[in-house]
C-alpha cells in the first residue's frame, strides 16, 4: 500500500508518495501566494490551498495510480484562523502564524489573566497565536465575527474539504491558546472570553487517529479510492519531528531554517514556568517544548545577500580563519523580526556590537552565525531538566559544517546529521501509514522506519572551544537586557 503526506506550508504545499518502508516514490509541491494587505498583516486564500493540495494529489495519482493508495495525512503551517459561516464558506482570508494585527488583544489576554493564562493553556499569549486572531476579529469585524459558525486551522480546512468533517489534532490545536494542553480538552474559560463555543469548534483527535474517508465525489475527481482513511495530521513541527524519527522522551530536534526551532519530545506534561518556551501536545500522542526564534537562517540570507551582496554562503564562510570562532570580538544580536523565544518582545531588532575600524566582512558573518547559535542555547537552556545532550539537526543552515561546529561549541550538544533530512511531509506520511493500520502507534513507527538512520555527519563539542564560547555567551546574555529599553524608541 502507498500513503500520501501533504506539508501546508506558507509559500507553498508539498505533498509525497510513500511506501510502508518509509520509500518516497513521487513527490509533487504547487506555491501559493501570500497577502500583505496592511503592514504587519499577513493573509492567503484558503480557496488556493484547495487547488493546490488537490493539483498535487492528481499529479501523484496520473503518475502512479491511486488504487493501492490507503490514507493520507496532512501536515499543516500553524496558528492560522480560518472562519466558515452556516453553510461551511470561508467568511474572510485566513489570518496567518506570522500576521501582527493582534498585538493589542495579546496584551489584554496576558495582563488580565496574568499567570492563570499559562495554568489555562500551558501557554501565555502571542500575536501568532489563534485566540488574540478571534479577539480581533470580534473587536474589528463584528458583523463577520457574528456569522462564524466554525472556526479551523489551515490543514484541518484540508481535511474538511476530503471528508466533510470538522476536526482538528491535538498537536495543532495546542497552539490556538483556546486548549487545555495538560488535559487535552478545550479551555472553557478561554472560550468565553473570545466569545466563541465549543460548538464552533472541531472535533478534538490524535494526530494517527481516522477523522473519516475520502467523499466519494471527492475520492472520484482525485482518483482516489472511495474508502482512502484520512487521519487527523499534525501541526508542522510536530510531523517535522515525526518525520525525523523525533518520538522518543527527551529526543530532540534542531532546525536551522528561515526561522530556527527547538522541538523536545516528551511522555509527560512538561510547561516551562518561565514561559520561554510553547508547551504543546506532539504528534506521537504526549507532549513537547517547543522553542522558535523568528530569524536563523534568515540572518544568515540577509547579511551576505542583502548587506554583502553574495549568494555563495560557502564561499563566504571558507574566507573565516579557523582560528576566530570562539574569539570573535563582534556580537550579532539575531531580532531582525522581533523575537518569539526566549524573549516574547516584537520590539528587539537586530544589531552589531563591538565594531571597529579594523572589524572585517569575516567577523561580521562569523557574529551572526554565532549570534543565531547563542539564541539556540538561550533556548536550550530553558527547557531546564529536558535539555538535552544530543539533538538530531536539519533546515538549510545545517548544510554549512562550519555553522554546525559552532551550534554544537556554543550550546554544548551533540549533533547528529542525516544524511536524507525529512519534514512535515513525512512526518504526514508516517501518520497516515499508522492510521491505515501499517503500524500500531507513532513511536512503534518511528522506531522501526529509523532504526537504522544513515547520519552524513556527527559533531562532537570540542571541550577547548566550548570553554571559550561559555564566556562569550555571559557577554551575549548581557547585551539584549541592557538595550531592551532602546528598542521600542527605534519603531515608526
């Protein structure tokens, strides 16, 4: 039997074919656009979500058939609200993750609840969070707010369009702020405080759990069959986990990308008291901290592409003495978006610090390597008694072995490379296979699927350099508290 895995991603949707042993036989990916509609507003069209995903699917079925296809799962981009009136039409664009309209509605809901918020949720409020997005719907759009009668997440709109049903995963709807995360349950108490019902609502499943099968009209036009399970899926970096085989208690995974994350499973209910990190339900049926800072990789694009002018990072980073990291005297402070983890604070920019008239190109590239490194320890080292010693990486940024020699000094883990990095859309893929009975649970998948991982690399800290970076971090912990008052000064 084949599984098909879709990843709803912001820029675009990437869905593959896939075979019991974890084989991808077909892959296909269809973009999409992105609105801006007012600065710090961020909106796309779920009616392109739906070409999309189902362009996708019939790519993969003209090219390979559809008869021995048994289920599909679905990944998806988090956070975004999606609105359906009575007769279940999309009342507005769909509010994304990384829109900021609501930061005035985030601000209410963590000073009027305090700490009962984080009791409630596990979780105190962001701007990219769901429930600030119902707030400011109700505040700014009252005739629309009126007319909701349901209210999803992207990759659950998805699985309304193939089943009919209203469902939404654990994983995903841990990060609306509307769940009782501990319990697993919808938060009564923030539900009237958006003024909403659990009514409104989908249906609560894990991640592997059958919400319902293809309708046949559906499963007709796709070339599906009739009877293909669709399983409840999984927000993005939950499945990203599950597709790097991270199911196990304690496994860690690290992601260089756009944005970085820290994602640390765990079987237990696990909320970090300081509030640093998001404290969400996994995809393998437990929990996990999870850690983002809003620019990584992004960093790195934007220094060499847009200050240097440079596309070729390898070239760039070869041109570093050897000799530097861990003596750098420049600091890179890594908020060019604001920061989400550790920090909370939509304010911090990012900047230079101790530049000199001999300061070079190299040193300034080297700080921002570094700068992304030790925002990854700072969340790390929130995760207290689950912070762990070893942590599979991935993303664009763990191409550059240089940057990974640095990761691993800097936040004193050990890191394991593979050589056929996976995402959200294996991830999807393996819940589909146990949905349709391949397997008995995630963990039981993962286990077998990577039992015997190929690794391209395995870094090991140097204690001598890690010594070194132990005492640039002390400067680098010092530098965003003492120019966090000069931050909101610099916005418009």
């Amino acid at each position: 039997m084949k599984y098909i895995g879709i990843d709803l991603g912001t820029s675009a949707v990437k869905l593959q074919l896939t075979e019991a042993d974890g084989r991808i036989v077909a892959a296909e990916s269809r973009a999409y656009g992105v609105r801006y509609p007012h600065p710090g507003w961020s909106e796309q069209d779920p009616a392109d979500w739906k070409t999309a995903v189902f362009d996708g699917i019939r790519a993969l079925v003209k090219k390979h058939g559809g008869a021995d296809i048994a289920a599909i799962a679905a990944a998806g981009q988090m956070h975004g609200l999606v609105t359906l009136d009575a007769e279940d039409r999309v009342l507005r664009p769909c509010i994304l993750w990384n829109d900021g309209r609501s930061a005035k509605e985030t601000a209410w809901l963590n000073a009027h609840f305090g700490k009962r918020l984080p009791e409630m949720t596990a979780n105190i409020a962001f701007p990219g969070f769901t429930a600030p997005k119902i707030l400011w719907m109700k505040n700014n759009e009252p005739q629309l707010f009126e007319k909701i009668a349901k209210i999803m997440l992207p990759k659950d709109y998805i699985n309304y369009l193939l089943t009919g049903v209203h469902a939404c995963d654990y994983s995903d709807a841990a990060g609306m702020l509307l769940l009782d995360v501990k319990n697993k349950r919808w938060s009564p108490e923030m539900l009237e405080t958006c003024g909403i019902t659990e009514a409104q609502l989908p249906r609560l499943f894990e991640s592997a759990d059958v919400i319902g099968t293809v309708k046949p009209e559906v499963a007709s036009a796709l070339g599906l069959p009739e009877n293909t399970a669709v399983a409840a899926g999984a927000g993005d970096n939950a499945a990203a986990a599950v597709g790097n085989g991270v199911a196990a208690d304690g496994a860690c995974n690290l992601s260089i990308g756009t944005s970085g994350t820290v994602f640390i499973a765990a079987d237990r209910f696990c909320m970090d008291e300081q509030n640093a990190l998001h404290c969400f339900c996994s995809a393998s049926g437990g929990w996990h901290l999870l850690g983002c800072m809003l620019s990584a990789a992004a960093c790195n694009g934007w220094f060499a592409g847009n200050i240097l002018g440079e596309t070729d990072f390898a070239a760039l980073q070869a041109a570093i003495d050897p000799a530097l990291p861990g003596r750098n005297p420049v600091f890179f402070l890594p908020y060019l978006s604001g920061e989400r983890s550790p920090l909370n604070d939509v304010n911090a920019r990012g900047c230079f610090i101790g530049l000199g008239s001999d300061t070079s190109k190299e040193q300034m590239l080297l700080a921002v390597l570094e700068g992304v490194a030790f925002n990854f320890r700072q969340i790390l080292d929130s995760a207290g008694a689950l912070r762990p010693t070893e942590s599979c990486v991935c993303g664009g940024g763990a191409k550059s072995s240089l940057w990974l020699r640095i990761l691993a000094n800097v936040t004193g883990v050990r890191l394991l490379v593979p050589e056929n990095e996976q995402g959200p859309a294996m991830g999807a893929s393996i819940l589909a296979m146990t949905a349709a009975g391949a397997f008995p649970d995630v963990k039981t998948a993962c286990g077998a699927l990577f039992a015997n991982r190929k690794l391209k690399a395995v870094i090991e800290p140097d204690p001598a350099l890690q010594a070194l970076y132990d005492e640039r971090y002390q400067v680098f912990l010092r530098l965003y508290p003492a120019l966090k008052p000069v931050f909101p000064l610099l916005q418009n």
